[in-house]
C-alpha cells in the first residue's frame, strides 16, 4: 500500500502505518463513520436524501484533513476542514500533487 498518496476515493485512508476509517454515506448501513476526533465522529459533509452515495475525497495537507466533496455533482459542497493535530503526519513522496 502506497503510505505517500494524500487524496483519493477512499473508505479508509493510510496515515503513516495506520488506517483511519472514513464515511461512505449515513443512509448506507455498511457505512464506517468518518473520523474519530477525541472520541467523537465526525462526518466530512452535510448528507441529505437529495445525494447519491459516493465516496467523499479527502487530502491531508499536515495540519487539516480535508474533505473536498463528493464529484462534479456536488462541486458546490463547502470544504469541510478538521483541525486533526492528533494525527501523525504524512510522508510526502508525490511531488506533483497540488490543491
């Protein structure tokens, strides 16, 4: 497993040598919750009856994991930024990779 990738389609995502779970969709009941920030889960998006299930991608620049939305359909979706200083940090090997 690639532990240098920052972004992607994911239902756990790689940080360091562990895997953090994350949503796929609330009304999906194989849905893992999001991210489990001292102690509380949190989701990366605002779901509502009116979204597909997708999977949301997400980056981790360091300091944020962040949650850039779920496809062109959805392109209007704020960015959800979660302050994740608990988390170790990546190793970045991919230097084309840009926001």
């Amino acid at each position: 497993m690639n532990h240098h990738h920052t972004y992607g389609l994911v239902s756990y995502i790689m940080i360091d040598d562990a895997l953090y779970p994350s949503a796929h969709n609330r009304r999906d009941p194989y849905a893992l919750p999001a991210f489990d920030i001292r102690g509380q889960w949190v989701y990366p998006s605002r779901y509502n009856e009116y979204m597909a299930p997708q999977l949301p991608v997400y980056m981790f620049d360091g300091e944020y994991l962040i949650a850039t939305g779920h496809g062109e359909e959805a392109a209007g979706l704020p960015v959800f930024e979660i302050r994740c200083m608990c988390m170790p940090q990546l190793a970045y090997g991919d230097p084309s990779n840009s926001q």
